[in-house]
C-alpha cells in the first residue's frame, strides 16, 4: 500500500510586473516633461525603495524639478500625479492607497 505525503512546494514569489516603456517625453497640463534617463549623465542611479519598480522620473520643463511618473497610472491610464521627489513618503502613500502595493511584500495586491 501507497501512502503520499504532502509535498513541500514553496509558494511562488510573485513575478515582477512587465510595464510598457514611458515615453521619453510627454506633456500634461501643458508642460512638459523629460524622461531623467533620457537626459542624465552616466553613473546617476535611482534609490533602493520599492517605488523605482512602480516608476520612473522625469524632470518638469518650467521648474527642473524631479518628478514620479508612476507605471501604475499609465497602465490603468489615469491621469498621472507627478510627485516631487523629496523623499519617497508621498510616492509610497501614493502607491499603498491608490495601487494597493504592500511596502512589506513590495507586490501590487491589485
């Protein structure tokens, strides 16, 4: 007689979400923006918050701030909120109440 146990398969990690490629530029409310990788010397590199998987910056043509563009938006196509980036605190707010994305699994839950 044949017993079976119970396998042992871990769950499997979510996959990493495939978003389209943003536009090198585009404009809003009619200013326009400019992708940072676009424009940026060689060596700047992003931060290590979860958020640079959900987004990307830009630099606002009137002030030369940097911007989130957030993939999220444009996929679902709202209308993007292109936060400063002064932090991450507004753009992981952002990303947790409008996307459900959980900070602590770093996955969109929708």
């Amino acid at each position: 007689m044949e017993t079976s146990t119970p396998s042992s398969n871990p769950s499997p990690s979510p996959t990493p979400v495939e978003y389209h490629e943003p536009p090198d530029e585009f404009v809003q409310d009619r200013i326009t923006y400019v992708k940072r990788a676009s424009i940026a010397k060689k060596g700047h590199r992003l931060g290590s918050s979860h958020i640079w998987k959900y987004g990307v910056q830009y630099i606002r043509s009137s002030d030369k701030k940097e911007v989130y563009y957030c993939h999220e938006c444009a996929t679902r196509k709202h209308k993007q909120e292109l936060f400063v980036i002064n932090g991450t605190s507004r753009v992981r707010n952002h990303l947790e109440q409008k996307h459900q994305v959980d900070p602590q699994s770093q996955t969109c839950l929708s």
